[in-house]
C-alpha cells in the first residue's frame, strides 16, 4: 500500500501541513524537521513530484550553477548545497559553466524553463553583471562572486584582503620577486589581483601579474613562460586550485622544485597539496560555512521576497606550509 503524508505525519506526530512544509523547504523548527525527515526514511515515502509541481509553481528544486565543477572550491561547495537540500527533500540540478556568460545565461533560462524553487549561482566576470540583474520567477544568491549595486543576496570571501595576507606572508618570508596568475574571465581572479597588487606596491616588492585564460593548460603555458624569464620570479601566487595543480605541472616539467626554485602559494586546501614542497601554503576558504549561508539565505529570501538584499563577507585561514620558503640565494 502506498505511503501518503498523512502516514508520516502519523509517525513523525505532527500534522500533515507541517509534513507539506518541511518537504517545500520551507521555514520550520529545525527538531521538527529532523524528525519528519526521520518519518520520510522509516515509512519510505516517495513524494509525488510531477503532481506537485502540477499543483505548484515551483519543482522543489534548487540550481546550482558554478563556474568550474573542477575547481575544488565548488566541488566541495556543491556537496554541502546537495547535504542541506536533501534534508529539506528537495533535489538539485547541476550546472557548469566554464566561466562562459552564453552559458550561464542559457542555464538561468533553463531554471526558469524548469520551474525551480531557487538559485545559487557563482556567476562569471564576463556575466555578472546581467546576471546578478536577471530577472527571475524564483529567489537567487550569488556566491564567491559579487557585483557591487546588484540586488541580490550574496556570500563571498574577503578576495582582496586574503590575497593581501599571502603576499605579506611571502614578504615575510623573504621573498622580494613574485608573479601573480589571475583567471583573465574571473571575477574573484579580479579581486584576488587588486589585493595582490595593493599589496605588493605597498610592502615594495618586484611583483608581476598574469591574466590567464581558463584552464590548467593555459596555467602551464604562462608559468612555463615567466619561468624562462632571465630573472624568474622567487614565489608564485595562484588564485584558485585549478591554476596551483597546472602551476605545479609546469613546473615539473622544467626540472624545477618547489619551495628549492620557486616558491608555490594560492588559494584553497586539497588533501593532494600536502604532498607538495612540505605542504601548500594557502588560503583555505570557509566552504561549509559559505555553502550552508548561501542555502539559508535562499529559504530566507523565499519567506520574506521583499526584504533588502545581504551581503555576507566571510574571511579565509591562512595556512602557512613548507611551500612558501625561500631560498635565499635565488632570491638575490
């Protein structure tokens, strides 16, 4: 016999109203909603989705849109939008947009087109601006990326001030010669590179910045180029972890060690980077943290459609390691 809400509401020992809610994603107590979650898994309730959305405006879905799924940034990011949404029943629908403004702007049609419940997106530089203005049946929030003057939620890192810390942290080292690699079509590779550069003028240093286009091959041209340099720099700053695995590549293939030749420091904390040069040194910024914010503001936002839009800053952890060393006699 099929299970209906009412058997859950039954189980759970609330109303079949407070079921519908907790199913919608919407507002309820969080003890409430663990336990209705806890009846939905013991009976095996499968709601009817296609009738809901029949009956709705909305799928109970939510759109995650990201610029690079390869980045470990929104692959970690992803998984903690997926945990809070299954709790709340609802599914999610993955998109990747290579930091491609076409793209994204025919994957917010396709949230229309599909009728989702909301949006998280981390929109590219090219498409920012548009997109941020896009305007939408459902509630979005932007992440990583922020566009000043944009009416809508948003939870980004201090990409400016984090930026700032690894260069002083080099400086600190030593360090007098450093190369920054920016994604040329990144709005967070635009930040990071005003803090790199505000900071580099300010502690006097040689500091160099690349704008390099999407893709951990054209890291690896760019690095393979500054390299051959007749005075290379003695630290590189990659700006996200896409751009540290092909900085690193690169420099493998010219027989050149980290920190030994050059030192290596970026932005985000993978399990692999522990391997390399006594550890990365990185910013390690807060995902979970960024991931579950930008979900609460979206069932916020859907509760209360006309409050003014937030702004959510949140600040990364420096994690100094073996890679940022320096050698003093390259440094010369």
């Amino acid at each position: 016999m099929a299970v209906g809400i009412k058997d859950v509401a039954k189980v759970a020992d609330v109303s079949p109203a407070t079921v519908s809610r907790v199913l919608a994603g919407r507002s309820v107590d969080p003890a409430m909603r663990d336990r209705v979650m806890a009846a939905v898994q013991s009976t095996g309730y499968r709601p009817n989705l296609a009738a809901r959305r029949l009956r709705s405006r909305h799928s109970n879905t939510i759109g995650l849109i990201v610029a690079d799924i390869r980045n470990p940034f929104f692959t970690a990011v992803s998984r903690v939008v997926e945990d809070v949404a299954y709790a709340r029943g609802l599914r999610v629908i993955l998109c990747n947009t290579d930091e491609d403004p076409e793209r994204e702007s025919m994957y917010l049609q396709l949230m229309q087109e599909e009728r989702v419940t909301g949006v998280i997106l981390a929109p590219s530089r090219a498409g920012s601006d548009s997109a941020a203005h896009f305007s939408t049946d459902f509630p979005m929030v932007l992440i990583d990326r922020a566009v000043p003057g944009a009416t809508r939620d948003c939870v980004v890192l201090d990409n400016e001030a984090m930026a700032a810390a690894l260069v002083a942290h080099l400086h600190e080292a030593g360090h007098a010669r450093v190369t920054g690699l920016f994604g040329a079509r990144s709005a967070t590779g635009l930040q990071r590179r005003l803090g790199f550069e505000a900071a580099a003028a300010q502690l006097g240093l040689k500091a160099q910045t690349l704008s390099v286009p999407h893709g951990a091959d054209e890291t690896q041209k760019a690095v393979a180029a500054v390299m051959s340099a007749p005075q290379p720099p003695t630290a590189l700053v990659a700006s996200n972890g896409v751009m540290l695995m092909g900085a690193l590549r690169a420099l493998e293939a010219q027989g050149l060690s980290v920190p030994g030749d050059v030192a290596l420091v970026g932005f985000d904390k993978e399990d692999w980077m522990d391997f390399v040069g006594g550890g990365l040194t990185v910013i390690q910024q807060p995902v979970e943290e960024i991931g579950r914010a930008a979900m609460t503001m979206l069932f916020d936002r859907l509760e209360r459609p006309d409050a003014a839009a937030r702004r959510i800053v949140l600040a990364g952890q420096l994690v100094a390691r073996g890679s940022s060393a320096c050698n003093q006699e390259k440094a010369q």
